[in-house]
C-alpha cells in the first residue's frame, strides 16, 4: 500500500505541469501558450508518428517514456526560454534538483529506473535520446512556423540565433532537420525571423 500511494502522490504532483507556461502559443487557439504538460504529450505522440525518421533504429518506448520524463522538472525550475542563453545556463543545475527531489517521492526501483531515463535523455547520447531532442526542438519550431513567427517575432529571435540552437535535431534524424531548415528558411522569407 506504501508503494501505491507514492506513485499517487507524484502523480498528483505532477498535476502541477499544467500550469507551467511555455513561450510558445498552441496553434488552435490565438493567444494562449501551450503549458509544458501539453508540450510533453504533443511531443511524445510525435516520437511515435515520425520514428521512421530517426538517423538510426530506436526503442520507441524508451523515446516515449524520455520525452513525457522530460520536462517535469519543470514543475521545480519552470521553463527557460531556449533562445536565452544566460538562463539555460542555470537551467541544469534547477533541473537536477528537481529530478532528485521528484523521482525520490517514488519507490526507489522505481524512482532510480525513471532518473535513469531523465538522465539519458538529458546527456544526449544514446540513439533513443538524440531523437528524443531532435523532437524535443522540433515541435516548438513547427509551434512558431504555423503561427507565423509568433514567439520568435515577439522575442526578436534571428535566423542564426534558430539554426545554433536547432541544430542538435540533425543528431537524432537528418530528415527532420532538413525539413527544420526550409521551414526557416521559409520563416526569414515571410518576416517571422530576423536576416
């Protein structure tokens, strides 16, 4: 019974996730941005529509369970816009202090095999989790490109500024990131990123 309602209390914890906010807005509804627990769900829906994709075979399960792990640290230490680099730099410490006190509300097996994926995804390494970052980057990307630039043009985020921080999406699959080139590309030609 102890066990049971570890699992239950994180998984009431992580209820707060939804109420973290993200800089980018959903692409059905002008003006809201998309909170990290919708992100987490939209991301690992594409893991399994685009394995294909990935530049080498991969576990699809351990994708998945990377990308809806992913961002719960976020609960602790909130969510660093990407194109600022000053604030991703604190980011990792935050993050780890998170994924300690989180995955230790759970039954140690549990709570260890679990930081164990965090970890991997976030050391980037493994097949598994290049592709989980490729995707990881990709969908905010997509996010801006179908709302016309939205969080780039308010945050006046240039070409270069997308192509550095994007381009670890090659690393998990060329295709996605040929496609994440056109698309900004396409962003410069329309006015929705800086030259």
């Amino acid at each position: 019974m102890k066990r049971l309602e570890q699992q239950l209390t994180l998984l009431m914890e992580l209820d707060k996730l939804k109420s973290v906010l993200r800089r980018t807005r959903i692409k059905s509804s002008a003006g809201r941005f998309e909170n990290s627990a919708e992100h987490s769900w939209h991301v690992a829906i594409m893991a399994l529509l685009l394995e294909e994709h990935a530049n080498e075979p991969v576990d699809i399960a351990v994708v998945v369970k990377m990308l809806l792990l992913h961002d719960m640290v976020e609960i602790d230490a909130g969510d660093t816009f990407v194109y600022d680099l000053a604030a991703s730099l604190e980011q990792e410490q935050k993050e780890l202090a998170a994924a300690n006190r989180l995955f230790a509300m759970l039954p140690q097996e549990q709570g260890d095999e679990l930081f164990s994926i965090w970890q991997e995804f976030e050391a980037a390494e493994s097949a598994e989790a290049k592709f989980a970052k490729a995707l990881d980057r990709l969908i905010p990307m997509l996010l801006n490109y179908h709302n016309q630039g939205q969080s780039w043009l308010e945050n006046d985020v240039s070409k270069e500024q997308v192509k550095k921080v994007n381009q670890k999406i090659e690393k998990g699959s060329q295709v996605l990131w040929d496609k994440a080139q056109s698309l900004i590309e396409e962003a410069v030609e329309n006015g929705w990123l800086k030259h």
